[in-house]
C-alpha cells in the first residue's frame, strides 16, 4: 500500500517569496514543477518537497523536514553557515556538541529553521 511510495515533505510557510530565495537560492533546491496557486515543487534527491503558504506557518516546534547527508555533513553545516543560515542548539541528556553538530554516539545531527521558523534537520544518516 503506501510503504512501497514516495513521501514527500510539505512545509507551510507565510511568505512565499523568502521561502523561495531561502530554499532555492540558499538551500539549493531547485524547482520541480512551476508555481501553482501560493504553492512550490522542490526536488530534493529523488524525494518532492512542497512548501506553500499557510496562516498557520511555523507554528510546529518539531522537525518539519530531514536529510541524511551521510559523509558530508560537517561540509554541508560549514557551506550553510557560511550562507548566513544559523544553527539551533539543544540541550538533550548525553548529547555532546562539536560546534553545530550534535554527536550522540554515532550518530551526528544539525538543525536549523527557514524565515518561517520551521525546524529543519541534516544528520549523518
């Protein structure tokens, strides 16, 4: 049934425009459809990601979005950075930090959010 399709993540946003410089210009995703009605098709590796405006932007305070990054996730924060994007810091029991990036064993994670505020997550996954 659905386990054998494609998700796609959906992201609410109030501002349709800084959405699109935030994530097609800083992010890099580029368009996958044109523009349709307050609403944007991104590609993202061979996963969709709709981001379309809402009155109700922003308002979830969980992880809106992730992306493995495998190897290159050191790379990937330090270019981000470098593109003005500030990272979120947090503080969960037995969870060290390397500047941005969270370490939890093997495991590596960074987050950060677009202008609407939405969390977004790359880990080394």
């Amino acid at each position: 049934m659905l386990s054998d399709r494609n998700a796609m993540a959906t992201i609410a946003v109030k501002n349709l425009v800084a959405a699109r410089k935030f994530y097609q210009e800083t992010l890099g995703f580029p368009a996958a459809g044109p523009e349709i009605s307050g609403v944007i098709t991104l590609r993202s590796g061979n996963s969709t990601i709709i981001v379309y405006e809402s009155q109700f932007a922003g308002t979830n305070k969980a992880t809106s979005a992730t992306w493995g990054a495998g190897n290159d996730l050191k790379e990937i924060v330090t270019t981000l950075k470098k593109k003005g994007v500030p990272f979120e810091h947090y503080d969960f029991p037995g969870v060290s930090r390397e500047g941005d990036i969270h370490v939890m064993g093997d495991f590596k994670g960074a987050w950060f959010k677009d202008p609407d505020g939405n969390i977004l997550h790359i880990n080394n996954q």
